[in-house]
C-alpha cells in the first residue's frame, strides 16, 4: 500500500528530498489546504484497502529534509502539520521520554527500555483571523477534549498540570496559544489556571498601565480610557525586569472592538532592518531611554495614569527610589510627582531559544501612546544618547506591526497565553463594557 499510493500520486520519487505523508478515510466535502504543501486528493478506483487517502507531499530543499531536529521536534512539528487539516481534530500524542541521541556513547538508553509515554488529548482549533508564519499557527487554537467535567474550571487546572510540558512544547514553537472554549467564567477560575502551570508571580512593579488587583495572580488589564488604543509593546519591556509569560483571560467581551492584537517580533526585527537599516543600527548601538512624568495618584484617565505610589508599591519617597534604582531607573522629584528616566535599554534582544533576535521594545508605545497632561509622546522614548527618534522610522514600524499582526475577537471565557520575548501584543478602542483580566509570571 505505502508503494501504490505514492505512484497512483504522481509523487516524484527523490531520496532525502522528500516526506509523504497519507491521511485514510477523510472526508471529501472537507476543504484541506496546507500552507506551503500540495494536497492532492487521489481517486478511489486504484483499488487500494483504504478508500479517501490524501498524499502530501512536502516541498522543502533537500538539505532541509535532512535535519537533524531529535524526535521531540518532529513530534511536535508533525503534529501542528495535522493540526492544521480542519477543526476541533483531537490529538493523541505518545512521547518517548528523554534523548535525542540513542547512541550507547551518549549514555542515553535504548528506545526499548526505560522510556516514559506521555499522553496529552486537545482539539486543535482555528479561528478566522489565524496566520501561517513558516508552517506554524499563529496564535495555536487550543479547544477542551470531551472529557471536560462538570466542575470545568478545576478540569481544566488538572489537564494544565498533565500536559504543561505539551503546552509549553506549543507555546515555544508557536509563540501564542488561545484557549477557547474550556468554560471558564469568572477572576478565580482564570486564577486557578495561571496557578496550575507553577509559574513565579512577577509583580508588577515599574509599569506605566493602571492596573487593581482582583484575585491572587490576577489583575485587571490597563485600564485606560476605553477609546484609546493601547500601541503594541512587550511587557514591560523599559525595565531590565519583565515577565516571561503573559495571561490575558475575557470575563466579559465588548459588542464592539477591545480585540487584543498579538504580533511576532522577530518578524517585526527582520522587515525594519531590511527597510530601515542605518535606524536599526543606531537603534542597536544607543539602545532606548524612556521618560515618564508621573503623579502622586492613579490618573484614570490616561492610558499611561499609574502614580508612583502604585508603580512602586509604596508612600514613601526614599523606598520608591531604592525600587526603581533596582529596575535600573532614576526619580527626578516635581513639585507634583515625579519623572523616571529608564535607560539606556537594548531595543533589540536576541531570543536564545530561538536563536534570532526580536523588536524587543516598547518605542511604538511610549512615541505614539504615552500621552497626557503630563507627557508628551515624542519626549517619552530616545535614542539612548538622549537625541530624537526619526518620527518616519517609528511611524513605519507601527506600520509594519499593524501589517504582521493578528486580531481575533474576544469571546467569554478565552484565555490568550503569550511568550512575552517572542510576542507583543496591543488593545484596540471599544464599546464598554468590557472585562479582560492578565497575570504576569516569571
């Protein structure tokens, strides 16, 4: 059979330059397109003992065929590849536990004894607004298995405990992960999720946004106005502190708007220093200096409104510098508040575990959005030699994260997982009422 099927195919036969892979009994009235693969369906006349296969055949070059990615790798790979083949598909994946290299030299043992199996069981989803960046879904869609319980919320914290080495497997590969569909509905179900992966609290001491806390790691988003747009950032990137993950969870979605845009960043490095390339040099050299005059009190009504009282967790003045001296920041005291000066800071990173490097920043932010009686945008961001930014360098990279990024409405229940080095993320105006609430984790 695996000898027919690739002839009746047409498939060219090309030793190391190729995979095949058939899929049996799928369905005809099912649209299946693979990014960057053809998908030939083959007729049923040939005979075979299977009736509907799909033959697919790869198309990288052959030195590309001959990676040497260990079995992890092309676990996770080939799953993802089906993934993308429809719908709420269920995946049952076995992980042989461990080495990538069975040589007896390696000291790793043999695939016949002492492995672990591993099962991990979701529905890969899709959602309209979904990218394919290389082969890979962004952001993954993660839907519940129909072994969901009555008690949904703390199901879903035992299944995050199982399979958090299968998720953060995702997360890694993918950047993003929306879980859709898993029943949560209020502040504690989303706090028992973020609590159930283990993962450190950062707290969030040093960032611009009004945030309350609500219930053990969980806080409101930022609470600025409603009609302003919050640009694309990293979490906290202006100081040398930042969370590695970052939760988003919707209690309650707008009618209208309030989408949180996600965007990978290395795709934002690659076209800037492409289109703007004596920028990124300098901006790689100088690095980034934020200015930011803040208040005694919460301003609700800016989008950058959180006082020094909150920023730094405390009433009193000397306290307040000791912290932001340990996020690499120095207080300038005004007769109403005071300035932080944050910086120099790298504006680009490398991401060692990808090993690229990414638009690790919040310049787009604090040029075009850090904005209020206090502050004027252009003054909030610099070279880190304190002259100005190129207004058209900044503007084209705003364009340029508009056009790589992805919007997906929120729906009741959602949780949106981000890993904050590979990912930035934005909020677009709504109609209120509207309710996302985030945790941030080392």
């Amino acid at each position: 059979m695996s000898d027919t099927t690739p002839n009746h195919a047409g498939t060219p036969r090309k030793l190391r330059r190729n995979m095949i892979w058939i899929l049996e009994n799928v369905h005809r009235e099912i649209p299946y397109h693979l990014h960057g693969l053809q998908t030939p369906l083959l007729p049923e006349k040939f005979g075979l003992a299977f009736k509907r296969p799909i033959n697919i055949l790869v198309k990288p070059s052959g030195k590309e065929a001959r990676s040497q990615a260990g079995p992890e790798e092309k676990k996770a790979s080939f799953v993802s590849v089906i993934a993308e083949l429809g719908p709420r598909r269920t995946i049952n994946t076995k992980t042989e536990g461990g080495c990538n290299d069975r040589r007896p030299e390696k000291g790793c043992p043999p695939l016949e004894g002492g492995t672990m199996t591993v099962e991990k069981e979701f529905l890969v989803g899709q959602v309209p607004n979904q990218k394919i960046v290389g082969s890979l879904a962004f952001p993954e869609v993660l839907n519940p298995s129909d072994v969901v319980q009555e008690d949904k919320a703390k199901t879903v914290a035992e299944s995050v405990k199982e399979n958090k080495k299968f998720i953060e497997q995702i997360l890694h590969k993918n950047g993003a992960i929306l879980f859709r569909g898993f029943g949560l509905k209020t502040a504690s179900d989303f706090n028992q999720f973020v609590e159930a992966f283990g993962y450190e609290e950062l707290p969030y001491v040093g960032g611009a946004a009004p945030r309350t806390n609500v219930v053990g790691q969980v806080f409101t988003s930022n609470e600025s106005p409603p009609d302003q747009r919050i640009p694309f950032h990293h979490e906290m990137a202006q100081v040398p502190e930042y969370p590695s993950k970052v939760f988003f969870f919707c209690e309650l979605a707008s009618v209208q708007g309030g989408e949180t845009p996600v965007v990978l960043s290395h795709l934002v490095y690659e076209r800037m220093a492409k289109e703007w390339p004596e920028f990124v040099r300098d901006l790689e050299e100088k690095g980034l200096l934020y200015n930011r005059v803040l208040g005694e009190g919460d301003d609700p009504s800016s989008p950058i409104g959180r006082g020094w009282q909150s920023t730094f967790l405390t009433r009193d003045r000397e306290e307040a510098e000791k912290r932001a001296a340990k996020l690499g920041m120095k207080l300038e005291w005004l007769e109403d508040g005071v300035k932080t000066v944050s910086g120099p800071i790298p504006a680009v990173k490398v991401d060692e575990a990808h090993g690229r490097k990414v638009w690790f920043n919040s310049m787009v932010a604090a040029y075009t959005g850090w904005e209020d009686s206090r502050n004027v945008p252009e003054k909030a961001v610099t070279f880190g030699d304190g002259t100005p930014l190129p207004r058209e360098a900044v503007l084209a990279c705003l364009k340029i994260l508009t056009e790589e990024s992805v919007s997906e409405p929120w729906q009741e229940g959602d949780v949106l997982l981000l890993d904050n080095i590979q990912v930035q993320h934005a909020r677009k105006p709504f109609v209120p009422p509207r309710r996302v609430l985030a945790a941030l984790t080392k």
